[in-house]
C-alpha cells in the first residue's frame, strides 16, 4: 500500500506557494498542519499567543482544530494598557491560556541602550519557562514569511532546539489573508490595530509607520528596527536556553 505523505513532513517550496495558493487553501494547509501535530504531540502541543494578530489567528486555527488546546501569553511591563485589558478579556474567554511574565529588576530605560538584552530579560526568559513548565513538546507560532526582513527562512516544521517541534501554520499567509480571516471568523483583535498600527509589541518599541514593511514601526532608532524580540532566534530549551 502507498504510504499517504503528510503536510508535516513536505518539502514544498513555500515562496512560490505564498503566490500560487488561494486563501481557502491556505486556511485548509494551516488547518491540517495543525491537526497532524496535535495528532502527533497530543498536549505537548501548546501555542504561543503574543496577542497580535497573526498569534490571534493561530490561535482561532488552533482552536477550530481543537477546543482544548492550550496556549501561553508573554506579557511584559511595558505592553500598552489597551493591550493588557484585551489579554484579560481573552484569557476570561479562554482559560487554557496561561500569562507569563519577568517582574526582576532592571535598569531604567534599558530598551533604549540595550534592547536586545531588554527582550531577552522580558520575552526570551519567560517563554524559556512557560516551555519548560507546560511540557511543550511543539509549539505554535503565528510567524509569517511575508512579515519583514529577519522572517524568509523559516519553514512550516522546524527543530530549532533539540526535542522542541516549532510549528508555523501560517507562514505563507499575506497581511491581507491574515485580516481575512480574522473578519470573515469575527475574530476579535486588539483595538490598537484601529489606530494604524500594524504590528504590536511594547509601548516604547513600537511606533506607527507608514513603510511598506510590516514591521517597520519596530524598535524604531535603534539596530533592531523592523527586527525580533528574540523568541524566534534564541535557543529556548537545552544547555544553551539560559544563557543570556
Ligand atoms: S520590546 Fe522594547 S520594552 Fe519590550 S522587552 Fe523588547 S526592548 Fe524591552
């Protein structure tokens, strides 16, 4: 008998499927790649809310595959307030999510000088923990190859630390498929979106831009503008995970 090969193991070559592919078969691709990982990894697959869009429509996928799939939020001191009352509203609604957060100390306006290490402290330590501590075996992100400059080389499944699956069910989606589906699902979105923001992180990095790039009104001034926080680059799981 013919082994069926399944999504989670493709090859596809993912920049020409952004193009070629409608928005309904994307939705299906995503859907699918999720339901074979939660087949494959049950609980341990968990996914990782930032509260942005494309998280929330992760998430929304997630939970059309799912109803008790369970997620993690990284919050830090400096989300804007219109951000942390629509993380309170969705974790009412949804409890399985579960917030992390780093109260340590430290020094004034450091993601001025070192935002890099800031990120670090606030976004990379906690998700090291909310990995560790919910026994994610795989998780989901709402990455999307289309976003901006540090985000072309990622694939659907990856192994970027040992013995810890990343998911990207939504990386070939555009910008516009993303809203689509937020609207036509009545997914509800944070509201700083309607003020122009395109992407959103931490009140004193984020900016509105009018750039092409989605992600150009990030850490505006400084060498990580338009970049990562770091949750997608640095190691979060093994001997290398605490190392700042
Ligand atoms: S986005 Fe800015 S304030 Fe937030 S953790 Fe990173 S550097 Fe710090």
């Amino acid at each position: 008998m013919e082994e069926i090969m399944r999504l989670l193991e493709n090859n596809d070559n993912l920049k020409e499927l952004v193009d070629s592919l409608t928005y309904k078969e994307k939705v299906e691709r995503s859907l699918t790649l999720i339901e074979e990982a939660y087949e494959k990894y049950g609980d341990g697959l968990v996914v990782a809310n930032s509260l942005g869009k494309d998280s929330v429509c992760a998430w929304a996928l997630a939970k059309m595959v799912s109803p008790d799939i369970r997620g993690f939020i990284v919050t830090t001191r400096f989300k804007p307030v219109e951000t942390v009352r629509f993380m309170y509203e969705t974790v009412e609604q949804y409890p399985e999510l579960k917030i992390y957060k780093n109260d340590e100390d430290i020094p004034e306006q450091l993601y001025e000088y070192d935002p890099d290490r800031c990120c670090n402290i606030l976004k990379v330590l906690p998700t090291r923990r909310a990995i560790e501590e919910m026994d994610v075996t795989c998780w989901v992100t709402g990455l999307r190859c289309t976003e901006g400059r540090t985000r072309t080389d990622y694939r659907e499944v990856e192994e970027r630390d040992e013995g810890l699956i990343k998911l990207n069910p939504i990386l070939i989606w555009k910008e516009r498929e993303v809203w689509q589906f937020l609207a036509l699902n009545n997914v509800k979105v944070n509201p700083l979106y309607a003020e122009g923001y395109r992407s959103l992180g931490c009140a004193p990095c984020t900016n509105i831009s009018t750039d092409e790039n989605e992600r150009a009104g990030r850490w505006i001034g400084t060498s990580k503008c338009g970049g990562e926080c770091g949750i997608h680059t640095r190691p979060l799981k093994g001997e290398f995970a605490n190392v700042l």
